[in-house]
C-alpha cells in the first residue's frame, strides 16, 4: 500500500509510490487505482528528524492538500486494481485518459456546486440577519437554517476537519439562530437556544484566543454573557441533544434543496472491521457519494471522496476516518499521517509501538495539533501537544525526536507569522524534549537554541520599547543563559549589558554595577592581560566601566565611581587617544564627579585642558569633539565651580554661553535650553536684576509646560521662580494666582527640589501683603508643620515670627502673643536677629492693644542693645518710636527718631523703601509743624529718587502715588487747594496704572 507522508503542506505521495487515484462519476461508479508497492520512509525521514521533508502532493481547492487528490503520475500505464460495484469484487482496468476525462468533468462539477453553496450560505446569513433586527423570527430562523445547511454542505459534520473560516462562520449561523429561538415569544422552552449558543462556543473555544481575531473573542465573549441570561440557565429538563448538525446532514432544508438541485452527504461510519454503504437516488444524490468499498482487511490504497467534501478542502482522511468507506482505524489513521510504513526498521518499529500504546484522547490530541498546525493555530497547536508530554509514548527517545519535530515546525510557523510569544515556547518545548537525549540530532538542537535565543531577543526588544524593562530583564537573561550554554562569551556579553541597562532603567543601580561586574569577568575569561584582548572584547569592557561609573554616580559611591574613571582614562586613552570624543567625555564626567567631591581644583584643572581643546578645534572649523549634551555638562560643571567659589558673575557669564551654545548646536533641545534659561534666569534674580530675570524664567516655564506633566519637579521649580520673581516686582495679582497653582500641585510633585516649606511660606507672605489674612494663616501654619517635621529649627523660628504677625494682623490677639513670648524665650540665651524681630513685633502688638509704655520699653532695649544681630531692627525701631512721639505731639523728638531711622537705612542697608517710608513720616510731622516747605522738599527727594531709571515696574509706581497723595496732603493744610487737587490726581493715575 502506497503511504503518504504529512509535512506542512498536509500529503504528499512517496517518491517511489504512485498516488491514489479516486473519482466517482454520475452513474455511480468509480475508478480506484492504486499501487502496492512500499518504500521504508522512516530510515530516511527520521534520522533524528534533522532532515526537512520534501512537501509535494496535491492540494484541495481552499490550499490544503487532500487524500486521493491527482498524481503526477498520471500518464502511468501501470494496471491498478479496480473497485467492486454492487457488491461484486471483479477487477476492471482502467486507462490514465479515462479517469483524466472524469476527473476534469467532476472538477468543474464541483466547482460550481460550490461556488453555489457559497454564495447562498452568505446571502441567506444576511437576509436572516435582517428578519431578526425586524423581529420576524420565523423567516429569520428559516433563512438562517438555510445558510447553516450550505455551511455543513461545505464544511462537513466533523467539527475537527473545519477550516478557520468555516468554523467561525458557522459559529455565528449558530448564534443568530440562538438570537431566534431566544428572542421569540412563541418558543417557551428555550432549549434550542442554549443549544445553538452551546454549540457556538464550543467551535470557538477550540481555536485559542491567541490564535483567533479580535471579532472573534468578542463573539465569544458575548456568547458567554447570553448564556448567563436567565431564561437560559433556568430552562426545564433538557433532552439530550442530536449529534453534532446532524439534522443538517442528513435531511438538510427541503427548500434549499429544491433550489440548489443537491442533497447532503449521508455516510454510515462504523467501527474498524466494519462496512459501510450510500444508496443515492438520481434527485438526491450526495454530493461525493461513494460506491460500496470492499472490507478494510483487505490490503487496499487509503480510500477518500473525490467529489464534494475533498474538493471543498477537507480531507477527512487526513485523520484516518472515511466518509462513505468505513473507518480505517485510529491506528492506521495515525500512521497515515506520520507516513508511518510496515518497515522491520528498529526505529519504525518503536514508534509504531509507542502509537499502539496511546490512549484515544492522545491520539486525537496528536491529530488535532497536526490539523491546527496546518491552519496556522499555532498556540492551539502547541496546547494539543502540551498534553502529550505526560503520556506514556513520551518515554521512548524516537516518540520524543517526533514530538520534538512538531514542535520545532510550531516554532518555525509562528516565528513567520510573527507570534513570538508562541515560537518561543514552543522553542523551549522542543529544546527541553531534545535535551533529554543524548544523541538528539546536533543540528536540530542547534536550531531549537537559535530559534529561543532569537525569539527572547525579539520579546526583550518589544518590552524595551513599551517601557516593560523588568520582563525584558528576564528574556535577556534566558537568552544569556542560551548563549553561555553554547560558550558564546562576547553575545552572552551584550545580553548582560543590555540587562545592566535596563535595570538602571528602574533604578535598581546595584544590581546593575553587579551584572557589569559579571560581565567585565567574562570578558577577561581566557585572557591574560589587556594586551591580548580582542578588539570586540575590549570595547565591550570599556562599556562596562562606563557604566559601572554611572552606577556608582547615581547611587552616589562617588568614591568608587571615581576609582572607575581612573581606571577607564587610560584603557580609553591607549584604545582611542587622548584627543578621542571617548576621552573627552569621560574628562567632562570625571570633572563633574570631583565637583561633587568638591575638588574644585582638579575639576578646574581638568575643565581647562577639555576647553583648550575645544577652542583649539573650534578656530581651525572642526566640529566640537564632543557630543552637545557633554559640552553642556562641561559648561554646568565650570558654572557649578564658579559658584562654590562666589564668583556669580562668572557663572552668569558660563550660563549665558551655555544658552548661546544651545541656540547654535540644538535648536530643537527644548530640555537643555530650559534649563538654561531657569538657571540663568535664577542667577539673575540672585543679583536682583528681577527684571532681566523674568523673561527668562518664563520662557523657561512656557517651553516646560509642553515637556513634562503637572506633576514634573522641574517645571514646578520653575513655576516657584516665576512667582517668587513676580512677588519681588510686585505685581501681587499674578504673583498670587501662581502660589494658588503651586500650592494646588505642591502634594502631587515627587522629588522636588524646592522645599515646600519654602513654597508655603512664600505664599504666606504673599497673602499677608495682599491683605488675605485668612489665606496667609493657613499657608503659615502648614509651612510651620512642615519644618516641624523635617527639623529645620532656623525655617521653622522665621515661619513662626510670620505666623504670629499674620494672627496679629487678624485679630488673633492671644494667640499672637503666644508666639511671641515662645519666640523670646528661644532666642533669649543667642539673641539672634530673629530675638530682635520678635521682640520688635511684639511691640506692635503691644501698641495695637493700647499698651504703649510697656511697648516703650521694648523698643528702648533693642536700641540701646550694642549687638550688631540688632542693626536690622533699629531703623524700624526708631521710626515707630518717632510715630509714637508725633502722636504725642513731641515733634522734635519724633523728627530726632526719625533722622535716627533714615541714617539706619542709608548707611547700614540702603533700602529705598525705607528711606521713602522715612522721608514721607518726617514730612509729614513737619506738616503738623507748619513747616511746609521743608515737608515739601522730603517729598520731593523722595520722588527724585523714585523717577530713576529702572523704577517703572508697578512697586516703585505704587510708592509714588503714595508719596503724590502726602504732597496733596501738605498742599491742602497750606492752603493751596488747586494744587493738592492737582497732585491727588497724580496719586489717582499712578494707582490706576
């Protein structure tokens, strides 16, 4: 008996075996040739399973090769054995033409009788589909019966032998048929329903989801919310159902079967050793009817339909079932598919002893694997031959090579088809059986070990790129592990960079200077010295320092990252030179490591020699040796050194450079610029220049808002700035709105480099300025829990003073006081500048309360206190002392504490909102002196003072107006109405800008 042989393409005749050749014609008779002669396949086939097969043989009409399909040999003129009709076993001889003209005419027969099923099954689905929206249930369920019976006619009853297409096709017939009988009031018992739905999900679910489109997986999931519905799982007893669309198959829709002109395939299948036989009438002949088919005991070729079922693309032989001939049997089934002979070979013999011992479901489950295969189902392949993995064939070495095989075409498939996940798996299967023995076919071992090292790349890789960096660790280091198996140092190598990588990804900086430690070992395995270290080794060793520098910088070892660097200068200095973009680099980062180690020295030094390098190449029109991120660094690391040092200016000018390089060589780096323009900008406000500061601090802030989220601590630092900056110009209003949204955010920014004591005191003093006092005490308050916990006693003794001002400002008179005497108390033993401001403070509250004298004394004991901790409390001590004199009515002793105060503010701190607070209280007391002219000309050195240049922001217009509405004053105690008239219009206009 000729045997076929299974590969990826499905079955393939021997080489030296003529294929099997059945066609039934119109009366009911057929041809069945075949040849008898065997070929041993397996001694050539099986050698370990290393070889590939050759895939040759026919193929059906949907691309899948089919059982009894035409030969090439054709033209053969060799006597073949004929078929018995009617009972009769008399041989007939058929001649090559004569079963080349049947075949032809049954061809094209076939063709159009399915072109004809096709096209009625998807019409009716459609029309079906609309009598269901419309709700006339019993035209849908006939239109829908209709397309199910065209579906079976095509596809067959044998759910196992579907193609993909078919099997979702008639999954969804079946659900909208459920949709029928379940939406259809007249239906009481819904059985039917929950049959279809039943049956529907069972199709699906033997493809796995993996394998399956979406549209799929979402029918099935919405089949299992229908069959949670209650009328469904409270239905009555159900009866037990007919077998699988059987109704289909044997009587079909009378309708469609007047329309088409065809009947359905009626097959007697029995039990091996048994008969089988389909009586056709003219009107309803089968399609693919067969004739009456001698017993399977005798040695024939494997019989199958040539007609309807075949030329569909289903072999049902394919699994050693026959529809119309009796069932071969599962054994002889199997062996088929293998392309398993008679052989007395040792390995033949075993594997068709280890089949024998297989219970049923193994078999099926080895069939079902080779047929999902075919249909590219690969996950459901691997599934099917998953569970084989225990059974008891498993334990001889020629049914593992076998398993080992499938599993490697899985693999091979998959990867082809891009599922990944799949191939590697199904690689590793493979890889894990071949290990098992220890003569597996060398190569096939090798391509299981490729096949998993290249698929964990492609899964590390694809995890690498959706930020998933722990999973692309564990892929890397499978495929190490791989690739150390096989003594491949300097790959092993890269996956183990490529894992130290990913770990500082997520901040797991120890582990990842220990894998670079590991690695730096293999390097050096086999090798004596540096001197005779391959080129390709060697840079990946100086890669490995690298990072093992970096890694000790971020988990701030500065001592052994700086051990690092020295070991890698002169590695990189004999590999690439000294003038090498490597060696600059590392010169740029080791310099800013010795600044963190606050060598300014060395850093300088190191700076110096980069710089004069660079401008060297500058001038001759090279471009820079370094790539711009590390020309930047290096202008950081110079601007960070002038600063340790105080040399402002320097770094002012570093960072204008910086901003200057940025604009030149990255345009499009909007991170680097903004930091920039933050630091200079910051720097800037440092040296008071506020208003060179802002425009920078907010082009800063507008180019960071489209980088980073609400919640990034760098576009938080710089909104700080911002409002910090716009608070000291006075231009309350948006200042205000800034601290809002800052104090909105404050709790959402992680690792901020502002301290949110800070940013709550700030606004405080804001709101406090603004004159929402109410704002300014909760703003305060938090700001004191918060130095509180983080033990910062200085911020928490200024956060205090403020406080206690704010309770005062609102009325909170004792608890004012509270804070006040805790204050003196603290600072009694230092008596620091803030003893003084409380004491001051305290004073005010005394006055406010009408305890003057007592305020009195205060007063006078911070004035005739020689501390120089005193000296920014004195101005404002004689300047209240002069008030309180005025109030008396003492003039000279308040014009006296006056001068005292103005002395204060020039000389000790020249403060021009001071002086012109000063100046205006001494008019005004020369007002009630009746000395005009000398009031008048205060008021006007205070406006002269004013009217320079760079006063024009709104603070300084403010003080104006103020000192316009002390002149209006003076004018209309004088007399001179027009003129206080005229100068309170001034005062007006000046508010209003």
């Amino acid at each position: 008996m000729s045997k076929l042989r299974y590969g990826r393409s499905g079955y393939s005749s021997d080489d030296n075996a003529s294929d099997i050749i059945s066609e039934l014609s119109n009366d009911e008779t057929a041809s069945i040739t075949s040849n008898t002669s065997k070929s041993s396949l397996l001694r050539s086939r099986m050698s370990r399973f290393g070889k590939k097969k050759r895939k040759t043989g026919g193929s059906g009409s949907d691309g899948t090769p089919s059982v009894g399909s035409a030969s090439n040999n054709l033209n053969s003129t060799a006597p073949r054995a004929g078929a018995a009709t009617n009972g009769s076993s008399t041989a007939a001889p058929s001649t090559a033409g004569s079963v080349s003209s049947v075949s032809t005419r049954s061809k094209y027969a076939n063709q159009s009788e399915e072109k004809r099923l096709q096209k009625d099954a998807k019409s009716r689905f459609n029309i079906g589909l609309v009598y269901l929206k419309t709700g006339d249930y019993s035209k849908a369920q006939d239109n829908l019966e209709h397309s199910l019976y065209c579906y079976v006619q095509l596809a067959g009853h044998n759910p196992t032998m579907y193609s993909n297409q078919s099997l979702y096709q008639i999954a969804a017939v079946r659900e909208k048929l459920g949709d029928c009988y379940l939406g259809n009031t007249a239906v009481v018992d819904k059985c039917l329903a929950l049959d279809h739905f039943e049956e529907a999900k069972r199709l699906l679910a033997s493809v796995h989801p993996e394998d399956a489109p979406d549209n799929v997986k979402e029918m099935l999931e919405r089949i299992d919310e229908k069959l949670k519905l209650p009328e469904l799982s409270h239905s009555g007893v159900r009866k037990k159902p007919p077998p699988i669309t059987k109704k289909y198959e044997m009587q079909g829709n009378d309708k469609a079967k007047k329309t088409l002109g065809i009947g359905v395939a009626a097959a007697a299948v029995v039990g091996a050793g048994g008969a089988a036989a389909a009586a056709a009438a003219n009107n309803d002949k089968p399609v693919g009817a067969a004739a009456a088919i001698p017993s399977p005991t005798t040695k024939v070729g494997i019989k199958g339909l040539k007609d309807g079922f075949e030329k569909f693309g289903h072999n049902i032989e394919k699994f050693g079932k026959e529809v119309g001939t009796g069932i071969v049997g599962v054994g002889l089934g199997i062996k088929e598919i293998l392309s398993l002979d008679d052989s007395d070979d040792e390995d033949a013999m075993n594997l068709r002893s280890s089949i024998s011992k297989m219970q049923s479901e193994e078999v099926e489950a080895l069939k079902m694997a080779i047929s999902h295969l075919e249909r590219d189902n690969h996950r459901t392949a691997l599934n099917h031959l998953l569970q084989l993995k225990e059974c008891e064939a498993m334990q001889t070495e020629v049914f593992r090579a076998l398993m080992a095989e499938y599993m490697l075409k899985v693999a091979d498939s998959a990867m082809e088809s891009s599922k990944t996940g799949v191939a590697v798996e199904s690689y590793e299967e493979a890889l894990a059986v071949l290990k098992q023995d220890q003569g597996s076919d060398a190569a096939t071992l090798s391509a299981a070990t490729k096949g998993c090292i290249k698929g964990h790349k492609m899964i590390a890789i694809e995890c690498e790129g959706l930020g998933d960096f722990r999973s692309a660790i564990e892929q890397r280091k499978r495929a190490c592990e791989l690739l150390e198996s096989e003594n491949k140092i300097v790959p092993a190598c890269h996956q183990l960079i490529s894992i130290a990588y990913n770990h500082g990804k997520v901040d797991e900086y120890d582990k990842s200077s220990v894998i670079l430690s590991d690695a730096s070992r293999k390097l050096f395995k086999g090798v004596n010295s540096l001197e005779y270290m391959p080129s390709d080794r060697l840079r990946l060793l100086v890669k490995t320092y690298q990072m093992r520098a970096i890694c000790f910088t971020k988990m701030k070892k500065w001592k052994p990252a700086l051990d690092q660097y020295d070991e890698l200068l002169p590695l990189v200095a004999k590999e690439s030179g000294k003038g090498s973009l490597d060696y600059m680099t590392l010169t740029i980062r080791k310099a800013a490591l010795l600044v963190t180690l606050k060598n300014h020295v060395a850093a300088t030094e190191l700076l110096r020699n980069y710089f004069q390098m660079a401008d060297i190449n500058d001038s001759a029109g090279n471009e820079l040796i370094v790539e711009p991120v590390d020309h930047a660094l290096a202008l950081d690391t110079s601007a960070a050194i002038d600063l340790k040092l105080g040399k402002v200016d320097n770094a002012i000018s570093t960072f204008e450079k910086k901003l200057k390089f940025i604009k030149q060589h990255s345009p499009r780096d909007d991170e680097m610029k903004s930091d920039a323009m933050h630091k200079l900008g910051c720097l800037l406000a440092y040296k008071k220049k506020h208003e060179e500061a802002l425009p920078l601090l907010q082009s800063a802030l507008d180019t960071r808002k489209f980088l980073y989220d609400a919640r990034n601590k760098f576009l938080f630092e710089t909104s700080w700035a911002v409002a910090a900056t716009t608070q000291t110009l006075g231009d309350t209003g948006k200042a205000l709105a800034d601290y809002e949204m800052l104090l909105e955010k404050i709790d959402l920014v992680e690792d901020s480099p502002i301290n949110s004591v800070v940013v709550q005191n700030s606004a405080g003093k804001l709101f406090f300025e603004d004159g929402k006092m109410e704002e300014a005490v909760n703003s305060f308050t938090k700001a004191l829990e918060g130095a509180e916990s983080q033990g910062n006693d200085l911020l928490k003794i200024k956060i205090m003073l403020n406080l206690a001002n704010a309770l005062s400002a609102k009325g909170d008179i004792d608890g004012a006081f509270d804070l006040y005497e805790d204050l003196e108390r603290m600072g009694k033993r230092k008596k620091n500048q803030m003893y003084f401001l409380a004491l001051y403070n305290k004073s005010l509250l005394l006055i406010k309360v009408g305890e003057k004298e007592q305020a009195k004394d205060i007063l006078h004991d911070i004035i005739e206190n020689r501390s120089s901790k005193a000296d920014d409390t004195r101005g404002n001590v004689y300047m209240t002392l002069g008030i309180l004199s005025v109030e008396e009515k003492k003039i000279e002793t308040g014009l006296k504490y006056y001068d005292d105060a103005l002395a204060m503010f020039v000389d000790e701190r020249y403060d021009l909102s001071s002086i012109t607070q000063a100046k205006k209280l001494m008019a005004m007391a020369y007002m009630e002196a009746k000395k005009y002219d000398v009031a008048v000309t205060f008021l006007e050195d205070a406006l002269t003072e004013l009217s320079q240049p760079g006063m024009e922001r709104k603070f300084y217009q403010l003080m104006k107006a103020e000192v316009w509405n002390c002149m209006s004053k003076v004018y209309q105690r004088r007399g001179d109405h027009s003129s206080a008239k005229n100068f309170a219009k001034l005062g007006k206009h000046e508010l209003l800008m």
